[in-house]
C-alpha cells in the first residue's frame, strides 16, 4: 500500500505517524502526494510505524533498496 492510501484509510492516521516519526505533519504530506520523495531516513520509521503496511519497497526504487537496504533484495531461504 502507498503512504497516500495509508493515511487516508483511517482518521488521524497523519497526526498519529508524525508524532511516531518525529516528522511535521505538512512533510508527511508532501511525501504521501508525491510533491516530494520521501526521505532515506525515513523509510524504515515509516515501515515500522504502519506495521508493514506501507513498506520500502513501494516507496523507494530498486536502486535505492540496493544501496541502502540490499537484504531486502535477498530472496529468503527455502
């Protein structure tokens, strides 16, 4: 699910993340529209914050999951 679709699901789910990421609520905002891309640094608060709904991978691209989170791109063992 995309941050977008995250925060308008539920009511003050925006308050709610902000204050768990420690982020301004017009930022978060932002990134959910597209106005602005998300920060690196905020990519695993936001995955752990909405419990795995929103993940890193649907925010960011391959490339960046490569450089930043590369064992996100390991396939788990059988």
């Amino acid at each position: 699910m995309d941050l977008k679709t995250y925060l308008s699901a539920e009511r003050g789910r925006l308050t709610a993340l902000c204050r768990a990421i420690d982020a301004h609520a017009s930022d978060v905002s932002r990134w959910a529209s597209g106005e602005r891309p998300i920060p690196i640094p905020f990519g695993w608060p936001i995955e752990r914050e909405t419990g795995g709904q929103v993940t890193r991978a649907e925010m960011f691209s391959v490339e960046v999951i490569k450089r930043v989170w590369p064992e996100l791109l390991e396939a788990p063992p059988a």
